[in-house]
C-alpha cells in the first residue's frame, strides 16, 4: 500500500514529507531557499510545482526530480489542471507605459514540455476565473459581461463560444461527465439575483434558472458526479442588524429538474460552513449563533439526523466518507469531534486542534493533519498528525510555516476498513507532545470575585434557567398577563422585527386598547389567574372606580408598572440564588412605596 506524502512551506524552505511509520523527506527532492511565494499540488498528485523569485518549477511527487523549469518573473500563484496536463501561473499586473506592449500576467503551461500554450491579462488575483473540465477537454474563462469558452487543443486562438451575461460575478463546472457549468449574477439596484445552469458548449438557453433574494455574492459546491449544486447565497450586510457577518442562504439544485429547494434551517443565525459527502449521496451544514447546530442533509435536502450543538464552524468528510469531523477554528477553542459515519454517526473521540489553522484528512482516511500558520499566529506554528482513533502520531515545530497540505491521491489506492484500525507507533517526536484532552468548561468566563458562587443567570443558556427563562416566569406573572395551564409556551414574536417595525406595532395595540376601553362599560377587573392577586386597572388611562385617568397620572401610572415588573423580575432571579447589588436589593425594598403609589392612581388590589 503507497505512503501518502505531505508538503509545508515555510519562510526560508520547501520540503515533502513522507507519512507513517518513517516521516522521512523525500530523498530526491532538493529543498529550495530564497524567496518561496507558493506552492500546490496537481489533483493527480503526480506532480508538484513551487515558484522562487525568477522560476517556476515542476517536481515529480514520486521522486522528488525537477521535471520543468518555466522561466516566470514574481508568480504569485499556481492551480494545475484536474489531470496535471496544465499549468497556471498568475503575476501580479504591472502598470504599462505609453508605447509598451501589454503584460499578460496570466499563462498556461503544458506540463509534459515546458512550452507555453495561451497568455491572458488578468486583473484580479484568483485562479477560479479559469476553470478545466473533468477530462480537460475544454476550458471557460470569466471576463467582464462574459464567459469565454475554449477548446483546451486550441487554447492560443480565439474563444469557440461566447456567452454574454451582464454582472456576471462567479461561475462554476461540475466535476461530472457532463459539462454543466452554474453562473452568478448578484443582485443589482432592486433586480434579484440569479443562477443560470448551462450544459456547455450549448449556451443558446439554460438548463434552469433560479432567482435569489438577498444575494450579493455567492459560492458554489457540485457534488462528485456533477448531478445537484449546493448554492451559498451572502450578503455583506444584515439588514435586520441582528448580525455582523450579514446574512446567508443555502439553496439545493438537482440539475435534472427533480428538486429545487431552499434549505430550512431551524436555528437563527449564519451559515459556518457546509459539505458535500464524497458519496454525493448527503451533506452536512454548521449553522446559528453560538452554540452553533450541524444537521446532515440528504441528497434532496430533507434533514436526516442532527448533531449536538456546540462551538463549532468547520465540517469535514473522511475521502472515503467513512468520518466526518465537526471543529471549531478560528476564534474558537479548536475542539475537533470525530463521528463514525457508518455506525450512525457515533463519536470516536474528540480532538484538542487550538490555534489550528489548516485541518485536512490524509486520502487514505486514516490521519488528521493540524497545522498552525503564519500570519495569522506567529509562534507555535508547525504540524501535528493525528491518527483517527484521537492519538498524536507526530509532531514537527517549524519557523514561520506559511502552508501545508496531502497529496491529493485517488481513493482507489487505499482501499476502505471496515474496522477502524489501531493507530501505528508514535514518532519519536510525538512521544514528549503533551496531548490535552478538551474539557467542557464549567461556564462562561468569570471575574475573580465572582468566583465560587452560584453562577449567574446572565451567564446561563435558557435551558439551564437563565435570564430568557426568567423573563418568561416574569411575563407569567406580571398583572394583566394571562396563561393557560399545560398550553404552549407563548413565541415572542417581538424578536424578529426591527425597531420601526415593533414601534408601528406597539402604537397600533395602544390604539386597540384605547379604542376598547371607549366601547367597554366601566367595571373593576378581577385578577386574572396566576397573577398574585393583583389586578390591572380595566383599560389604559381609567381607574379602578370607572373615571378617566388624568394624562399627568396616566404617565405616571406607566412609570410605576415598568417598576413594578422590575422589582418582579429581581425577585425571581434572587429566589434562583442569584446575588444581587446593593442598588438591586433597594429597588426591591422599595415594592411597597410602589403599589402604594399606584393605588393612589386608582389601582386596585385584591
């Protein structure tokens, strides 16, 4: 069985790495120096290609021999085509005199010969403006208000289609059999967005057309043999204000037509990050606030089973789909639980990845790759390897790594386990690693000073009675709210408008209530049930005795309920064990001063 390989860049070297048992470096590959931009690997894994300040170098991955040298100036990026028969280089454009010739930054090279097969100016910095189908047969280039499409024989001539579609921001081809290519247009000056599928080179008219709303941007994912599309519609900002990323759809495209759908999602919040299973038979999408809530998905969008939330934002299936990980990087801990796919998604264990900023499976699905790099953390940087079962197989310090990855290999070549298989030995430079298992912490950070007490309910989750589970207790039993034993808990749908919209609707219940006390006759109220015995007046602005309420006394009858329901709700949250401030217990003290003066106003007490 083959070894799978790895590569890390770091700021004064290159190396590829051999896996278990060995962790070796590739004997043939002689390591560069200088000025290393970037580095990748073919698809195939065949071949591997880095750039230095004046070249551009092709190494076969087997053997580690330079197999081509391109002579390319300052290239800052490199994506080979999905067979490795291709190369492209991007360099940064350079402003062009008067009388200059155009600098074409963007070129494509034939890997088996070195010679250069088309040149392109290519302003903006991303290789997804060019994309090759499965079998390299052909290749589709976005320009402004077009999609230039090419016959990959006949890359130096002009494009043999064309298709014009105004805005267009994104594109994408399926890695199926078919050529079917998905195109975004953003929305623009109230005009909706849209996805335009096409089966290429036929661009006379699409295969389907899906409006979106809310959609400034958008990516797409194809499932492995190119039949749905999973659609990541965002926008930079939320209008609502309820969240800082803006807001995001998912939406899921069957390219046959059976099935178009916008995925329901049943937790507020934004969408982390979603996957396709390599089976192309499920996805799984991380979503909400924190905790965030990771559900999977069938191939036709209809939710099959849900994992327990947590601090999460990172998914990721095993090549094989055997494994699924759920992790939280980033600003969160770094916690990476393993589920077993197969034996109904049942946790294997839980990793501690902190400070983690590349997580990849190996292609044999057996280890996990954690690397943490710079800029984004300047010290600590270097890579561990984790075998499935949770245990760390090696470990390597490194100065300034910038990247690292596996070498992409067909799933042919490691064949599934049925089993999982016992980890191999640990490298010697694992065995003095200290592996700290993550512990679910107790609660939310606290001060020193507050250490040792009850936790406060303004920490707590409503599941464990915080504050939002205090404020319904409160609603239930402040004067005038009614609640009927064994019904439903009330939604508040208060939380789900904008402040214009709650203001418009808090206006028209006054005028309602005005408008009802006009037509209603006079009478004191009884306390309505589960009320304490106190009892509202019959309408806003009369008193208990039937006489309109003076609009002086009016506004101070509603400053003293509003602290009267804060005096309710410090009560219930003293009763919960919670410590109040010295301020807070005065308020309290002060219950009595308050009905007094309501009853002043004319509200009566039972």
């Amino acid at each position: 069985m083959p070894i799978p390989q790895l590569y890390y860049r770091t700021s004064k070297t290159i190396g590829l790495l051999q896996s278990a048992p060995a962790y070796d470096d590739i004997p043939g590959f002689k390591q560069p120096s200088g000025t290393l931009r970037t580095c990748v690997y073919a698809p195939s894994g065949d071949f591997f290609a880095y750039t230095t300040a004046d070249a551009v170098f092709i190494v076969d991955s087997n053997t580690g021999a330079v197999t081509q040298t391109l002579t390319v100036t300052g290239a800052v990026e490199l994506a080979f085509s999905p067979k490795g028969s291709y190369l492209c280089t991007y360099e940064r454009p350079l402003k062009i005199d008067e009388g200059q010739t155009v600098h074409y930054n963007f070129k494509i090279w034939q890997v088996s010969n070195g010679e250069k097969v088309a040149q392109f100016l290519q302003k903006v910095q991303t290789m997804h403006n060019f994309q090759f189908t499965f079998d390299e047969k052909f290749c589709a280039r976005l320009v402004p208000n077009e999609l230039q499409f090419f016959e990959t024989a006949k890359l130096g001539t002009p494009a043999s289609f064309k298709l014009k579609i105004d805005g267009c921001s994104a594109f994408a081809i399926s890695p199926g059999q078919s050529y079917y290519i998905a195109v975004f247009v953003p929305e623009l000056k109230g005009r909706a967005a849209t996805v335009q599928v096409y089966n290429a080179p036929n661009f006379s008219q699409p295969l389907s057309t899906k409006s979106l709303f809310k959609a400034e941007k958008a990516g797409f994912q194809w499932n492995a043999i190119g039949t749905s599309l999973l659609v990541l519609a965002q926008t930079e900002v939320d209008q609502t204000g309820k969240s800082y990323y803006g807001e995001s759809n998912l939406y899921l495209r069957g390219i046959a037509g059976n099935y178009d759908s916008r995925i329901a999602l049943d937790k507020e919040g934004p969408i982390h990050d979603v996957a396709w299973s390599p089976n192309s038979k499920e996805f799984a999408v991380v979503y909400g606030y924190m905790p965030a809530k990771t559900t999977i998905f069938n191939n036709r969008g209809d939710p099959i089973r849900s994992l327990p939330i947590g601090p999460r934002n990172t998914i990721l299936y095993s090549p094989h789909a055997r494994f699924l990980i759920v992790a939280g990087f980033g600003n969160l801990q770094g916690e990476v639980d393993i589920y077993d796919c197969q034996n109904e998604y049942s946790k294997v264990t839980t990793v501690n990845g902190s400070n983690t900023s590349v997580c990849e499976w190996s292609p044999d699905g057996r280890y996990l790759m954690f690397a943490t790099t710079s800029p984004r953390l300047r010290v600590d940087n270097g890579v561990k390897i984790f075998h499935v079962s949770g245990k760390l197989v090696f470990a390597r310090e490194m100065n300034e790594l910038f990247s690292a990855s596996w070498r992409p290999e067909p799933v042919e070549r490691y064949p599934i386990r049925t089993a999982i298989s016992p980890p191999p030995t640990v490298h010697s430079s694992a065995a003095t690693v200290e592996v700290t298992t993550p512990v679910k912490t107790a609660g939310a950070y606290r001060p020193p000073h507050a250490r040792g007490s009850a936790t406060p309910m303004l920490f707590k989750r409503e599941d464990e009675g915080g504050v939002a589970a205090a404020v319904k207790e409160v609603r239930r039993r402040l004067p005038g709210v009614r609640t009927v034993p064994g019904a439903a808990e009330p939604v508040d749908e208060d939380l789900n408008l904008s402040k214009t919209a709650l203001r418009n609707k808090k206006k028209r219940e006054a005028k309602k209530a005005r408008d009802e006390v006009e037509t209603a006759s006079p009478a004191v109220m009884t306390p309505p049930a589960g009320s304490n015995g106190v009892a509202p007046p019959p309408g806003l602005g009369i008193t208990a005795n039937g006489t309109k309420m003076d609009p002086t006394d009016e506004k101070k009858f509603r400053g003293f309920m509003k602290k009267l329901r804060a005096i309710e709700d410090l009560k219930v949250r003293k009763s919960r064990g919670e410590k109040l401030e010295d301020t807070q217990e005065i308020k309290i003290n002060g219950e009595a001063s308050v009905r007094a003066s309501l009853a002043a106003l004319g509200w009566a007490e039972k």
